[in-house]
C-alpha cells in the first residue's frame, strides 16, 4: 500500500487535512458561535457507508433551535451523498427515502465522519436529538457509535 508521499493522489487527497476557515474569513467575524460537533465513529453493519436521518438542537425552554442551512458542514470524508442540510428538515412523518437522508463513505479509523452544526453562542443548547439512518432495506448504515462535542469539548459518547 502506498503513501501519500508515494505519488499517488487517491491516498494523498484522502488523508489530506483541511484546514477550517476562520469565522473572520467565512464572514462570521461579527458573530459569536459554539460549534455542536457529532463525530460518527461506527455503523452496525460491515458497510462502509454510514448515514443520519436527521439532527434537531434544542435550547433550554426545550424550544427547538432553527439552524440555517448554512451552519452545517461535514468534514472527514470524501463521496458523501447529498448535501448535509438535509439533516435540518424533517417532517412530523420522519423521513422514508434515501432522498431524504444524508449518507457518506466512511473513512478509514483513525478519521472519522464529523458532522458540524454552527450555533449563535448566546443560545444554550440543552437537548440534541438524532434520528439515525433508516431507509428501507439499507440496514447497517446506521450509526452505532458516536461522540458530541461541544466546540472541542467531548460531553457524550
């Protein structure tokens, strides 16, 4: 198997960390943010792919917390299948297609899927509520592991 350093740009392009903007450079610099961050660490079956349904953020009044589609980002992968907003929408049906879901190709450990959602620092969120993959017939996409963090700090696993 070879390295990055080897020559071979699949490898190189997989391993490459991205460094995240700024807030001052993504035109946040105005804005104070806390960064709710889920680290999908397993699925349940042997699949590479993993997947949520959906993520909704609640505050202290147990209010739910409307996050713009632009506040959400995923990093660590590469082929994920959808845009990640989807996570943000969800009907009081739940969501049955795979149109509706996010999935992504599951890196190899030590990297792992991390799903990023921007949050105003003035707003507590208290409550994080996560609807696992579920499409049909597509067990074993579903997430098994995870870690929330809040900015850098790990507070569930």
């Amino acid at each position: 198997m070879g390295s990055a350093a080897s020559g071979c740009p699949e490898q190189a392009a997989a391993h490459t960390t991205r460094r995240e903007p700024t807030l001052a450079a993504a035109g946040l610099g105005h804005r104070r943010t806390q960064r709710i961050r889920l680290r999908l660490l397993s699925s349940w079956g042997g699949e590479r792919q993993i997947g949520l349904s959906a993520v909704e953020l609640f505050d202290s009044n147990d209010e739910k917390i409307e996050v713009e589609p632009s506040d959400i980002s995923v990093r660590g992968v590469r082929g994920d299948k959808g845009d990640p907003s989807r996570l943000l929408s969800r009907d009081k049906n739940g969501s049955k297609s795979e149109l509706d879901m996010w999935i992504c190709t599951r890196p190899l450990p030590p990297l792992y899927p991390d799903v990023d959602i921007l949050v105003s620092a003035d707003i507590l969120v208290a409550r994080v509520r996560v609807y696992n993959y579920g499409a049909g017939n597509n067990s074993g996409k579903e997430v098994r592991e995870m870690e929330l963090f809040v900015d850098d700090n790990r507070r569930w696993q």
